[in-house]
C-alpha cells in the first residue's frame, strides 16, 4: 500500500512539472517581443514577463542574436589582465558595437580567475580551487575569424594552453552541448535564482548573447536549470552560463541609458545605471575594427 501510495505521488508530481513546462514554454514562444536592428545581421530582442506567467514570476530577458553571414559583425574577446571596468566602457572603447559581461573575476584584486585569451594574447590564467576546477573551469567560449563555438574540458590539466582558437574564454557551466543536456547538480548556485548572462549557438550558426534580470520585484531572475530551458527554447543547441548577479550586463553604442540595456543590479534600484566593473566581456564588432585590433 505505501509503495502505490509513493508511486502515485511521485507520478503526481511528474505530471505537474510536465504541464508547469508545457505552460511555460508557451508563455516563452507567444510571447511579443520588442525588436531592433542595432547591426546588420543583428537583432536585439526585450522582453518583459510582467504578469508572473513565466516560471511562476515575473521575468525581463534581453538578447542579441547575430545571424551567420560574411556580412555579420564578428565576435571577440575583451578583457583586462588586472583592471575592472564596466562592460559598456569596454564596449565603447573598443569601438564595438555591443558587448555582455564575460567569465568569473577576482572583485577584490581584478583579473579573471578563469583563463582569458584575446588576439591570441594570454591575459589570465585559470585559478584553480584546492587543486580541483570549478563547474565554471570546465567549458570555454572560443572564437576564431570572429565566429564562436562552445567547447567542454577534455580532462587534462593543459586544456586551455591546447586550444588554438585566437579568443579564448574558459567559463561555464555549459547548459548543454551539440544538443544534449548537460546534467547540472543542486548546488545552490544552480538552484538559486540571480541575474544571468548566457550564449549560445543555433544549428545554423546563429549566436545569442543573452541576459536575464533578477534581484527585483519586476524579476526574479532564475535557476540554471530555467536558464537552460530560456536557451532550448531559443532554438540553441549549444549554451553555457557566464558570470551572471550583479555583473550581468548588456549594452550597445548608441542607445539610450550609456547603452546598458537590461537592468544591472549593484545599485539595487531598477534602472540601467547598475553597472557592475567586470573583467572580460564579449565585443560584437564592425569587422574592419577586428581586422585592425588583431594586425596591433
């Protein structure tokens, strides 16, 4: 008797997160997206779930997607080996058109505590923890030509050193790879709800660049598991999770509010003038201005 009774509970609550999902994902798809062409071949997207209806919440999401043409801006790595400064100061002196917060960083002494390469240029090393890498040590964006790929740990201690790419960032955890899943443990890190910064890759080599507001009664922020399904339902079929809470920003030139897009939260007020000073970031940029960063 008590088995059944376990077995119908347990179905009971299998049946509920199926619907909760089903009942999310639809709320995420209908949704009526604010849309602007910043780039060509770039898109920004905004979004506000006001009503409690996504994850139970209310949410505000914001991203960049970069179609996959000759034409497209190129993506790189920005990033200082010890001095923090607010994504859109990275953003606008770069000349880049757009940028998100990058990779995990010391706040206290600067400089990333994951490795970070940019124009083929080490910048930081990875900074492991009682010998052992962190979930966020254990995946990297790279990119090469200005076009970004996602790639896992394969185990060895060199790792870093072995990838080629010209932009190398070493951050995570990946949300899922080539169109499996990632299995994410209950850490409250992943559990918990904040502010988060992810990208990710569609099949046909569009790349979002994606931000998710939290800390606020306009939005909760979410888990690493919700994120992973925001990124699913995006259409990506690679994603991985960067330095998100208060670093979490979007901006780009010549918008209004400096740029800053969604609302970052170090000033635990609800405006875009939050900004916390990161590390590293992600550039989006008009491709002579790669092409005259890398023959420096």
């Amino acid at each position: 008797m008590y088995k059944k009774s376990l077995l119908l509970l347990l179905l009971s609550v299998y049946t509920v997160s199926v619907f909760s999902q089903k009942a999310d994902s639809l709320v995420f798809v209908h949704a009526k997206w604010t849309k602007k062409k910043i780039a060509r071949k770039t898109t920004l997207m905004v979004h506000h779930f006001s009503s409690g209806d996504l994850f139970s919440s209310n949410q505000n999401i914001s991203y960049f997607e970069i179609k996959a043409s000759r034409s497209a801006p190129s993506l790189a790595v920005g990033a200082e080996p010890s001095v923090l400064k607010p994504t859109s100061t990275f953003g606008a002196s770069a000349d880049a058109i757009a940028a998100i917060n990058g990779t995990f960083f010391d706040i206290k002494n600067g400089g990333s505590v994951d490795f970070v390469k940019s124009r083929g240029i080490l910048i930081n090393e990875t900074r492991l923890s009682n010998g052992g890498r962190s979930s966020h040590q254990e995946a990297a964006i790279v990119i090469e030509d200005g076009k970004l790929s996602l790639k896992r740990w394969d185990g060895t201690p060199d790792w870093e050193h072995k990838l080629t790419q010209q932009d190398v960032m070493v951050t995570g955890p990946l949300l899922n790879l080539d169109n499996q899943a990632e299995i994410l443990d209950s850490s409250s890190f992943n559990v918990t709800r904040h502010p988060r910064t992810a990208i990710g890759v569609k099949p046909d080599g569009r790349v979002i660049l994606l931000t998710v507001d939290g800390r606020n009664t306009n939005a909760a922020g979410m888990s690493l598991f919700e994120l992973s399904r925001i990124m699913r339902w995006l259409g990506c079929t690679s994603s991985i999770n960067l330095d998100g809470g208060g670093s979490t920003t979007l901006w780009a030139a010549g918008l209004p509010d400096n740029g800053v897009i969604n609302y970052p939260t170090d000033n635990k007020l609800w405006d875009h003038s939050g900004e916390r000073k990161v590390a590293n970031v992600i550039l989006l940029q008009k491709k002579h201005n790669r092409q005259e960063a890398h023959n420096k």
